[in-house]
C-alpha cells in the first residue's frame, strides 16, 4: 500500500499545480453525495492530500489549462493511499498532484478528444 504524503502546492499563492487526468470509471457512486455524475457535468476527483477528508465535498474550484478555465465541482476522492481494489475498479492509487476530472472539464478547456489523458493544470479555490 502506498503512503500518502501531502499533494505539492505552488509557491505563488492559492494555485495549486497539478496533473488532470481523463476521468475514469471508479466502479461506485462518488464519496461526496453517493451519486453517479453525468459525464456532462464538470465535476472533478482530487489526490487525497486536496480532498483533506472531505472538506472540499461539493464545493468548487476554478481549473486554468490550455489558455482555459473552467469551474468544476468536487464530488470525490482520487485515492492517493490505496487502491487495486474493487472499491476502487481494481486501478492503483492516484498520484498526490491529481484532478480527475470529467469530459465536461477537458471540453470546457478546449482540449481535443485526441489529447485527453493528461494536462499539466493550475487549480484554485472558486467562490462558490
């Protein structure tokens, strides 16, 4: 098992650079509201360390890519400390620097199907 250590920040204020991924099937419904989420709607997973137990559930954050923003909805955890599960679809765990995110997200960033998978980010805290 993995050992969670604390999701890097950047050193210019409040934004936090990461690593978006194309969301995946997690195999259950999210950590947040125990619902499934529409690929339409611009919701997001965070590495462990940026989920800090559930305090950011159902808020929301503001991702800037490819000369883009979009504000995106924490429904769930990317687990940072476990995983090869079947609570977790048999994937390992997610890196610290994570934002999975939904095909909502990598549209509303403009970034073409062809290129979903991976996208060096910036995020931040949105004023809800």
């Amino acid at each position: 098992m993995a050992e969670w250590s604390k999701a890097p920040d950047s050193s210019s204020g409040p934004r936090k650079r990461a690593w978006l991924e194309a969301g995946g099937d997690g195999g259950g419904p999210s950590e947040c509201d125990h619902q499934y989420h529409s690929d339409d709607e611009p919701v997001v997973a965070l590495s462990t360390g940026w989920f800090d137990n559930e305090k950011r559930c159902l808020k929301y954050i503001n991702i800037y890519g490819n000369g883009k923003s979009v504000k995106a909805k924490v429904v769930d955890e990317c687990d940072s400390t476990i995983g090869c599960d079947s609570d977790h679809d048999y994937q390992p765990p997610c890196a610290n620097n994570i934002v999975d995110a939904s095909k909502a997200v990598w549209k509303a960033l403009g970034v073409p199907e062809s290129q979903w998978g991976g996208l060096d980010i910036y995020w931040s805290d949105a004023d809800d």
